[in-house]
C-alpha cells in the first residue's frame, strides 16, 4: 500500500482500485491529477498482480480482491476526511463488489468507477467457455492468454508504446480467476439493490473495445442511491484517464467529486 500527500488543505482521500493486469506506478499521472485537487491518495497493488507475491494472473476468489480494497478502506477512514472510492475497469468491478458487502459505518463517502466491468465486450466462443469450467474444477490455476488486442485500452500512442514495453502487465490469466470474474459481474447485476445510498459517478467510454458500455449502463439504471451521474465520452477507449482528452476528464469528474463535497458540509 502506497499513500500520496494532498497539495495544500486535504479536503478528502481518494482509495485507487487499479484493473486487470495492472498496478499503482500506471496510475502516476492520475494520482498527481488528484493530488492537485486537494486529495490524498491511498492505492496497493491487487493480490497476484504488479509487485504483490503470489501467482501472477491468479486468485482463488475473487474475495481476495474485496478483502484488499477494505483494508485501504479502512486505512483511508483513519484520515476522517471524506473517503472516496475510485475503481477503473476490474477495479471498478471490485469496488461495486465491496460496497455490497461494508457495513454502514465502514462505507466510503462516494464512488467514482471508470469504464467499470459490469460486462464484456468479447464473448469468449462455447467450447472455450467449457473448456474453463472444466479447468476451473480440475485445474484451475491454468493459465491462457488474456484476449485483450495490444492497443484496445487507448488511442494515445504514447500510452500503446509504453504498454508494449511494461513487463509487469500480466497477459496471461488462470482459469479460476477467469471463472471468478464471470461470477463478479453476475453478482454485481445480481445484487445492485445492496449498493449503499452513497453519490455514485461512472465515466465511460463510448469506444470502449474492453467493457461493454451497455452493460454498464444496464447497471447504472437499475442503480437505487439518491444522486448518481453517468458520462459517457463518445469516441474514447476503455482506459479514460489514459486517453488524449483524459484532462476533461478528471475536469468533469472533480466537478461532481467537488459537489458532493460541498453538499456534505
């Protein structure tokens, strides 16, 4: 677990769940984005992911992930700022995932959920998907490749060119964390009633080649919280805040952070 200082007054602390494949150093130029608005950051890495011990590309469950993220959680709430939950894609998928299961007084004041996984975009073929289950009972540590094409997260070469070169980005996924996955996001449809009245913001791609945006708006709708806001940005690709107009969208996405602030004073 890393943590990064406010710049100036701290009017809040922001707990970054990073996606699939990924881990922290990927999320420095978001981090310092927050920084800038007055927001301390806490973020790790995800259990077999990054710089973590364990099997690359692996987790038995995906209550590995949620046991995590309620440990930064819990550390965030030590600061007594308000507390704001951000998730990008998986991340996103985790975070809905622990606010079904926290206690009222452990909640997060908010959630911010970039291109979050409420569903994919690439349905994997019937005897593949056979093939996992029978893997995931037998053998479930397996590993295949991940089925992401080099380039779909962003349209910023500068971005493809430093992911092409980034040994740490696992490509290679197990069985039982494919199956787990499959699982998350069923239970996230499932169970959208247990989300927590807490402001909830979503910041989508509308090229989003990764997660399937309707899904993802399936989701929002039948989202029950009193204030929750939905964007979806028309030609962008699955990672927004790696992608060439990513200063609008932290711009629009500190406009409804920073309302929600001013709302609970």
């Amino acid at each position: 677990m890393w943590k990064w200082q406010a710049e100036g007054e701290t009017k809040a602390t922001v707990v970054i769940v990073h996606g699939a494949g990924e881990y922290h150093a990927r999320y420095e130029w978001t981090v310092a984005q927050f920084r800038k608005l007055g927001f301390q950051v806490i973020m790790g890495d995800l259990p077999g992911q990054g710089t973590t011990e364990g099997p690359r590309g692996h987790v038995n469950s995906f209550q590995e992930y949620v046991h995590t993220v309620k440990k930064w959680i819990t550390e965030a709430k030590k600061t007594k700022e308000p507390v704001i939950l951000f998730g990008h894609s998986m991340g996103g998928l985790i975070a809905a995932t622990t606010l079904q299961e926290l206690k009222e007084n452990e909640l997060p004041d908010m959630a911010v959920l970039s291109s979050p996984c409420f569903g994919l975009i690439k349905k994997q073929p019937w005897a593949k998907q056979a093939a996992v289950n029978v893997l995931n009972r037998v053998a479930p540590r397996t590993m295949f490749p991940n089925g992401l094409e080099p380039g779909s997260g962003t349209r910023d070469p500068v971005m493809r060119a430093r992911d092409l070169k980034d040994d740490l980005l696992i490509k290679r996924v197990s069985a039982r964390w494919y199956k787990q996955l499959l699982l998350a996001i069923a239970k996230a449809h499932n169970f959208v009633q247990d989300i927590p009245n807490i402001p909830v913001y979503i910041a989508q791609g509308g090229d989003d080649r990764i997660v399937d945006k309707n899904a993802v708006k399936e989701w929002f709708n039948k989202l029950d919280v009193d204030e929750k806001y939905y964007k979806e940005w028309p030609d962008l690709f699955h990672e927004v805040l790696n992608e060439p107009e990513r200063e609008e969208v932290v711009a629009h996405m500190a406009g409804f952070i920073t309302t929600q602030l001013t709302l609970k004073k």
